[in-house]
C-alpha cells in the first residue's frame, strides 16, 4: 500500500502498481483506510471507565495513571492464590503484522505466566487438515494460476474476500479455462464465474469423495503420482466406493449429473487449482472437509504443473522466527483457554478447563463482544463487576464498551510492523507513513511501558520495533534468504526465496512424517479420528437433528460483507452506509412459506439468541439457508444483536476452531 502523506498528514493510499501480486489495487475495504485513521471517533487518549459495564462512559486519563493502575491491578492477581492464570490476553488479527501482534505482548504474557489463548477463530480447523495431508498449510502458488485449465472456487467469496486473485482468474479464463464456484450462496464471485453449484453447507467433504469415486471409476488417476508419492491408496479406493455419486447427490444438494461432471471435468484437466477458503471449514467436519479436498491433486497429479494443486493458504511458507519474537520459553505450564469459548471461559468458575476464574481480561486486535461466538454469554461474562478488562483499540467497539481501563493504539499508517501473507508469498514491511495521532502508542510500545510498570526489567523489554523486525527474519535462512531489514526498506516487499514457478509438491517433498501426501494419516489414526478421507455430518446437520431442524429448519450462514473485514471498518461511515443495515438472504420458496416479503423485518432465532434483519429474497441461494452478512457492531443494529446471538461454542473435529456455519436457525416477522 501506498501512502500519499501532505504537511505529515495522509491524504490518500493507493496499491503498488509495481507490486506482482497486488498489482496497484487496494480493496473496496483498504480504499477508505484514510478515512478510517482520521475518523472524529478515534480514541486519541487513555481513558477509564466511569459508567456501569457496557455503558461506554469513559473519562480521560493520562498513561502514567492507565499504566501505573494495570499494573498494580496484574501484579495484584500475580501474587494472589489464583496466580498469574488468572489473567487472559486476548487477540487476534485486526492489526496485522508480526511485532504489532505477537512480540512484546506474548514476551510478557509468557513471562509472568498468565494464561495462553489458543487462537483458533479463524483457520486452525482447516490448517490441521492441510497439515495431515501434505505436512503444512501451503499449498499451489497463486501466480500459476493463468496456466491452470480449470479453476475451482470453493467456499470463496474471492471478489470480497481475496481480490488480488480475480485477475490471475480472469487470465486463465482468457486462455479457455473454466471458473466454477462452490458454494451454498450465488455470491458475487459466484455470479462471474462460468458455473454455481449450490452445495448444502458442511457437506464439501462429500462432494469431494463424489468426485474421487468418479475419476476411480473413469480410470483417470495420475498412477505414477500416486505410487510415487502418496500412501494409502488402497484404503482410499475402499472408502470411495461409499461415496457413490446418487448417496453424494442426497448429502449434498447437487444434482448426480453435476457431481459426475465435475469429478471428470477435474480428473481430465491438466492442472486444475482449487482455491479453498475459510467459509468450508466453520462446521463440525471443517478439518476434515479441507483434508479432504487436499487429496484430490494427488489422485490426479495435478502437483506436477503450474497451476495445479490446491490453496488454503501460504502462510507456512514464512519461516519468521516466532520463537524469538514470542519467547514461550519464558512461560511455566499453564492452562489454555480456546478463544472461541471466551463466554464459557468469563461466565464458569474455572474457566471451563479448570484453574481459577478469569479475573483480568486484556483485548488488544480483536472485537470479542462482536465477534465470538455465543455472544449473549460472552456479554455477560464481561459485565462482570469483579473482571478487570483492558482494551487496546482504536476505536469505541462493543468490546471497548465493556473496559475499565480503553488504551489509544496506532493504526498501520503510524508504527513500524513486518507482514507475512496467507495469499501470495511476497514479506511486506510496514513502515509509519504519518506520527501517531494524538496520545496514540504501538502496541509494542504499550507492553513495553506495561512490562516497566510491572517491575520486569529484562533487557527483551527494551527491543525496540526494529530490532524486532530483524529478529523476525531470524538471520534470513531458507526460504527468507537474502530478506532483510535493509532489502525491505529499499522496495518494500521482497518474494520468499522461492522458485517461479513454485511448484511445492511436484516431486514429492510432503512434509507429512512419510514425506508423502498421506490419504491415510496414522496421526489422525493416533488422535482418535478417522484416518481416511470422510463425510462428517455437521452438529446440526438436519438428517442427524431431526427434532432440532423442525423447530429451526434453516441453517444460517454469517460470512463477512462487502464493505466489512469480520468487524473491522464496520464503523467508516462510507461502508457502512454502502452495507445499509443487517440483513437477511432467503430463497423465495423459504420467503413464501414464512410470509416473508423483500424489505419486511425478520427476526433470526434460535434456543441460543435472536437478532433482527431486513429480508432480501432472492434465487441466489439454496433453499433451506439463510445468510445474514456480518459482523455489525450491535451498537450499530437496531437491536444492538448480530449473527453471533445464534452461534455456539462448539469446536471443530480438528484444530479446536469454530462452528460459525453449523447453525441452525428459524426467520420469522418481526412484531
């Protein structure tokens, strides 16, 4: 990203047209980035709460008297009978970057043994299913993508979610492939590609194993590939034969006909890429769901040629040193708590894992009282009088509301950071454009002073942002080669020491323990799962719930909107107001049989929550689905509810993640 700075003060951000994957765009998001920093409801000071819990009153307040109260308040947990695990940090990704996001506040935590956080919110399901099939979440370079001669999109919104990927798309169609989008929702992304199939939510796995049976029984398989660098081929010819196209067609929703051309359409191509994205794994089955998919390229050895394979993420590509950043050498044995059961973990009296009762809460990059699931619980776990809550934020969010003591953080146009990506393989480092906007520190900067103020005078505590960043590179070995602090300020961005084209799994190279794409895992075996490639049903999956799903018949799915990133930006006045207000997608036959007209108002419930929405209905949806874009600030709804009422704190069958979409739900008139 570029930035245009005029008298020290930002003016306007534009992409790096000499950049090779971003090629000079920003999303419809990072476009209003300049709006966003200057925004007249930005927290500029540290202030403390003066109000009741949630209220959002707040006085201000100077950061010797913020810090100087943190720290007595953890030093006094610290040395009582709970201990230092009476304290949780909690983050995640609303600002990006390896020393803004996990340096100085994981030294610190480590050090005094508070409790960890096991931050699974977002991909850790699906990550575990690429891990047991081809050793690591990475996956097919994007740039292969214009060799590719069939492209498959599934369970991605690219055009809101991934948009530097549509160009690398459309050149491939250009060439004569064909985009295929898989998904429950016609989603604008589905509307440009070439085929939707509406597949019933959570049942990806199955459709995958429909296509494996197909290209058995054509013969089409890449034998050589197979021999050469798979095992448990044969148990996976055993288990596919279960997977007929027709009990397929009855898990899934899509025709037998569809299911037996797509399974040859893939096995006939040369090098298909499957792009798979977070949405497909948010069920009971997630991980299973992508290991599942991810055996598909070695059954056809598609790994062999540009554009082949398939795509979570390339995240395990960036070998930054995390352990020197992180230090969790310094920590004791303590618990960990699953952010995704933060209202368990706020509302039981041991946390929900045992140990004592969370008493101290410190949030910084994240937006709990918005995004995590379960949210009734999660609200009333932080209204608790006797929590002590510290946010560092850059704006009043839900979560903000409920701190007793709200910290003013730097955006990304005002502190230094270094980025990996889980899109392309290019390091970027963030460098500040503008001076931090009023009393505004770096969260780096924020734990430092904390660590002082708590008496930890080790010398770690005094690395400044740089230094951090040259640790990060961990001396620039393997694939960071040659990446250093000097080569990232001359250009700004640097690719991996990696091959054009990368072709990670061409000849083998699996970093799985037999060095092999494994279509049996004996550690999956080892952790009391199926080895093999299976259909898992969704908790709520209707067949298996029947008395739930006659109560709740539709299952709701809350993916991002447009304007939004989970629920960041939903406060930029311009996206929001693009989004308009919460609303609801329903197939017209679902519409018809509530009485449901475009424009009523709806209210989603389920035994967990309810919110309110305004209907849209459409034939761009499968019947029996529901879609409510989130994830509004309920300080923005009418009803100050959002998706998150309904959802529960279930895990995954891999990775502990959530069950976002494993939902299910009833739409009725609003009173």
């Amino acid at each position: 990203m570029l930035v245009t700075v005029e008298s020290g003060r930002a003016v306007r951000v534009a992409g790096d047209p000499d950049h090779p994957f971003t090629r000079g765009f920003l999303c419809a998001k990072v476009n209003r980035y300049v709006e966003r920093t200057y925004q007249q409801d930005r927290v500029l000071h540290p202030m403390r709460r003066v109000g009741p819990k949630g209220s959002g009153r707040f006085e201000r307040t100077t950061w010797d008297s913020a810090l100087a109260e943190i720290a007595e308040r953890l030093n006094d947990i610290r040395s009582s009978s709970d201990g230092a695990q009476a304290i949780l940090p909690y983050s995640y990704a609303g600002t990006m970057g390896m020393v803004q996001g996990s340096s100085m506040d994981r030294r610190l935590f480590h050090r005094i043994g508070a409790s960890m956080l096991d931050r699974t919110i977002c991909s850790m399901a699906g990550t575990i299913g690429m891990r047991m099939t081809v050793g690591a979440n990475a996956g097919a370079d994007p740039e292969g993508i214009p060799s590719s001669d069939l492209i498959l999109l599934w369970g991605t919104n690219t055009l809101t979610a991934n948009p530097h990927l549509w160009p690398f798309v459309l050149e491939a169609r250009e060439r004569g492939a064909k985009v295929i989008a898989i998904d429950p929702i016609r989603t604008r992304t589905a509307a440009q590609c070439d085929e939707w199939i509406g597949i019933r939510p959570g049942t990806d796995a199955a459709l995958a194993l429909g296509m494996m049976h197909v290209l058995f029984g054509l013969g089409l398989e890449d034998a050589a590939y197979i021999r050469a660098h798979t095992i448990g081929i044969d148990q996976l010819r055993n288990r596919v034969k279960e997977y007929s196209p027709e009990r397929v067609s009855t898990i899934t929703g899509v025709p037998v006909e569809t299911i037996v051309s797509l399974g040859e359409r893939y096995a006939r191509s040369k090098a298909a890429f499957i792009r798979v994205n977070y949405g497909l794994q948010r069920h009971r089955g997630g991980g299973m769901a992508v290991r599942t998919i991810a055996c598909l390229p070695a059954l056809t050895g598609h790994w062999r040629r540009a554009g082949g394979g398939v795509q979570l993420s390339s995240s395990a590509n960036f070998t930054f040193d995390k352990r020197a950043l992180e230090r969790p050498d310094l920590s004791p044995p303590v618990r960990t708590i699953n952010m995704i059961r933060l209202g368990e973990a706020l509302t039981t009296r041991d946390a929900g894992v045992g140990g004592p009762p969370v008493r101290a809460l410190v949030v910084y990059n994240s937006n709990p009282a918005a995004v995590a699931p379960d949210r009734n619980a999660v609200l009333r776990g932080m209204a608790r009088e006797d929590l002590f809550t510290v946010v560092l934020e850059h704006f009043q969010t839900d979560t903000a509301d409920y701190a007793d003591i709200l910290l003013p953080a730097t955006t990304q146009l005002e502190h230094w950071d270094v980025h990996l990506s889980y899109g392309h393989h290019y390091v970027t480092l963030n460098q500040p454009s503008i001076e931090p906007l009023g009393e505004a520190l770096p969260n780096s900067e924020i734990f430092r002073r904390l660590a002082a103020r708590m008496g930890l005078d080790e010398p770690m505590f005094r690395d400044d942002d740089v230094t951090l960043i040259r640790q990060a590179l961990g001396g620039s070995r393997g694939r960071l080669e040659g990446i250093t602090f000097e080569t990232l300020c001359e250009k700004g961005w640097v690719r991996l020491n990696l091959p054009k084209p990368y072709l990670p799994y061409a000849d083998g190279g699996f970093t799985t323990p037999s060095g092999k794409c494994e279509l049996y895992s004996q550690r999956m075996a080892d952790m009391g799962l199926d080895p093999l490639p299976a259909f898992t049903p969704p908790y709520e999956f209707p067949e298996e719930v029947p008395a739930l799903a006659e109560r709740y018949p539709l299952t709701l799915i809350s993916s991002p909107a447009h304007q939004f990133l989970n629920s960041t930006f939903v406060n930029v006045e311009s996206l929001r107001r693009a989004a308009n207000e919460p609303e609801c997608l329903l197939h017209p036959v679902d519409a018809e049989r509530r009485g449901i007209a475009v424009g009523a108002r709806v209210v989603v419930h389920n035994d967990r929550g309810a919110f309110t929405a305004v209907a849209r209905v459409e034939e761009g949806i499968r019947p029996g689905v529901v879609w409510a874009p989130s994830i509004w600030w309920g300080k923005f709804a009418a009803d100050g509810a959002n998706a998150n009422q309904t959802t529960s704190q279930r895990e995954t069958d891999m990775g502990h993640g959530p069950v976002f979409y494993d939902n299910l739900v009833e739409v009725g008139l609003a009173d």
